[in-house]
C-alpha cells in the first residue's frame, strides 16, 4: 500500500482556515485519497475523500495536486471542535469494495481561542 | 442511540486470561472491521468481514479471532490475553462504495479500552 506522510502536529487560531498538507509521492492511478479525523476519546469519523478533482463537503475541501502526488485538508474556519487527529489515507481501488483503511500517525490540530 | 455500539467500553484483565469484545450495529452494513490503537500510533487492522461467512486477516491478526454472530454482530476474542494487547480497539462497517453513490466510508463505534495486567 502506498504511504502517506502528514505534519506531526499542527496549530490554528479559531475561525482562521486550517489547511493540512498531506504527501502521497507514490500514489498510484487508481487510489483515492481520503481523509478522517478523531476527536479526543472518539472512534474516527469521515472528512472528505477524492480521486482527481477538488472536492468540497459541509465540513471541508480537499485540494489535490495536480500529479497527484500531494493533497492539502482544509477547514474554511476553524472551531475549536475541529481539534483533532487528522489523518490522510490512500485507499487503492482494489481495495475499495473491502473497506480496507491503512492508517499513519496522523497530524494532531490544535485550535486556539 | 449509537449506530455502532461496542461492549465493554473499558475492561481490565489478567495475563491468560480469555477476553471478548462486543460489537453490534444498526446501520444495516454487511461489512465490519476490528481496529486497534496503541499510543501515538494510528490505527491497525485486526480482522474484517464482508459478510456473516467471510472473515478476513488484516495486518495483525495473531493473538486474536472473531466471530460474525450475524450481519449486526462482529465479536473479537483474545483466547489467552497478554499485556502488548493492551489498547483500544475499535469496532468500524461500512457499506459498498459506490452502492447508492455510498463512499464506502467507515462507521466507527467509541472505542473498547483494554489493559491487561
């Protein structure tokens, strides 16, 4: 499975955008990019995921690389309910019928009042 | 009421000792997964199941075995419990991408804490 890699940690000031980088160089043609968070004491829960195009949902963007090869999170205005652990995840197309999500370590997002 | 609800939340035990970890869920998934997180560390894939006759490895299976009871239900068992299986698991379903235009995206419950002394 391909890697990601992402910041360790990262801080926002309330109501500013966030944006969280994540690297995926050898990201393959068929793999999507996905993204979920974990608030303290939680199971992870579903951000955002996209293959090519940007995307946009109620509670982020995802901006992708035109190669591919990096994507950025973004948050329009950060709450500080939006700390948490985010994490970027490739999820191969071959994969994708069985749910099958490799995890990294994640960026912890700290928000500040 | 949580659509993916897992029993015990917290369990404490002794080395050897044989320990179950109850997942059921409402969401109609035929898809479950056993997750754990150790501290610092993302998650890893235990064991999943696309449905109640299909049961899968993941990346760390040894030490542990399931059970898919029904399409609701996805046990997971520690036969001899051992101290380096002290973490939080984590119960997770999800439907077929691409089903209904459904992203695949996983369900989590809150999590099962489990220390073994």
């Amino acid at each position: 499975d391909a890697k990601t890699t992402q910041p360790n940690s990262m801080e926002s000031n309330e109501e500013e955008p966030v944006h969280l980088p994540c690297n995926h160089s050898t990201i393959s043609g068929t793999d999507y990019i996905h993204w979920y968070r974990q608030l303290p004491s939680q199971g992870p829960e579903y951000v955002i995921h996209g293959l090519t195009s940007n995307v946009n949902n109620r509670m982020a963007s995802l901006a992708i690389a035109e190669d591919r090869k990096s994507s950025t999170l973004i948050l329009h205005r950060a709450t500080l309910r939006d700390a948490a652990v985010y994490y970027c995840i490739l999820r191969a197309s071959t994969s994708g019928n069985t749910g099958k999500l490799i995890f990294g370590q994640g960026t912890t997002l700290q928000v500040k009042p | 009421d949580a659509d993916v609800t897992q029993t015990p939340r917290n369990r404490i035990t002794k080395t050897g000792k044989r320990i179950m970890l109850e997942c059921s869920q409402t969401k109609g998934h035929d898809r479950m997964y056993w997750y754990r997180q150790d501290p610092g560390l993302g998650l890893r894939l235990i064991y999943y199941s696309f449905d109640v006759k299909d049961i899968n490895k993941g990346e760390i299976s040894d030490g542990y075995s399931v059970s898919r009871q029904a399409q609701a239900k996805f046990s997971l068992s520690l036969e001899s419990a051992i101290p380096n299986q002290t973490a939080l698991y984590f119960c997770a379903t999800s439907d077929l991408q691409g089903r209904g235009g459904n992203t695949g995206e996983l369900f989590f419950g809150e999590g099962s804490r489990l220390t073994v002394l």
